[in-house]
C-alpha cells in the first residue's frame, strides 16, 4: 500500500528536493510544473496528498487550485499543504480560507515537510 502525492510546484530544483525527501519513505510520487497540469493530474491519479506551491505562472495559483479541488468531492478531497514563501498573517489567513491543511514557509528543511506530512495523519490506500 503507497500513499499519492503529488507535488506542484513550478521550481524544479524544489520539486527534486521533495522528491528526494519523500523517496525514503512508502509513497507513489507524481510531479507537476503548475496548478493546470496539476489540476489534470489529480484527475488522473487521485493523489491523498497535494504539496502545492502558490505563486506559479499559468491560469491559476495555488490558492485557486487548493479552492477547486476542496470544493470539488469528485476529485477525491486530498489534504493540501501549501509552500510559499509568503509568511504574513493575510498570506497565512487566505491559505486557510482556501481550505489548506497546513501551510509550510520556504525555505523549509526536509525534516519539516516530513513532520508537516505526518501531523496530517495521512493514510494510505490501495485505491487505485
């Protein structure tokens, strides 16, 4: 049983450095470059987990993805953790209102992102 994640960030020196994180561990990991091929993807792999950057060139951002996909139940309601280098209380609030499960500032240290993943309490599934 693997858990999905599917990071979507536009940075690919960052998306490696997740990668390379969460490779040590249990997980099916997927990649995107921006929050429309993110949103295909996760209609296509069903991800439990987004990491999701904010600010990405394209049609949306990360907010609008966030938004959609947990409005959305058909595309399965992942958890969300936003990465941002926006750290003020207005940045922090719009990610919440947004519906994030946690917001995570960069630079963060792999040491971080893993506790992030694992306060969610994701579970994993052999859904496919």
């Amino acid at each position: 049983m693997t858990q999905r994640i599917l990071i979507i960030e536009d940075h690919a020196d960052i998306r490696r450095l997740i990668r390379m994180t969460l490779e040590f561990e249990d997980h099916e990991i997927h990649e995107a470059v921006n929050a429309d091929e993110g949103l295909a993807a996760v209609r296509r792999i069903r991800p439990q987990l987004l990491l999701l950057d904010i600010m990405m060139p394209g049609t949306m951002d990360g907010l609008d993805l966030c938004r959609l996909v947990k409005s959305d139940p058909s595309l399965g309601q992942p958890l969300v953790v936003l990465l941002t280098a926006r750290g003020q209380s207005q940045d922090i609030e719009a990610g919440n209102n947004a519906g994030a499960d946690a917001y995570l500032l960069k630079p963060f240290s792999p040491l971080k992102l893993i506790e992030t993943i694992n306060n969610l309490g994701t579970r994993p599934t052999d859904a496919p």
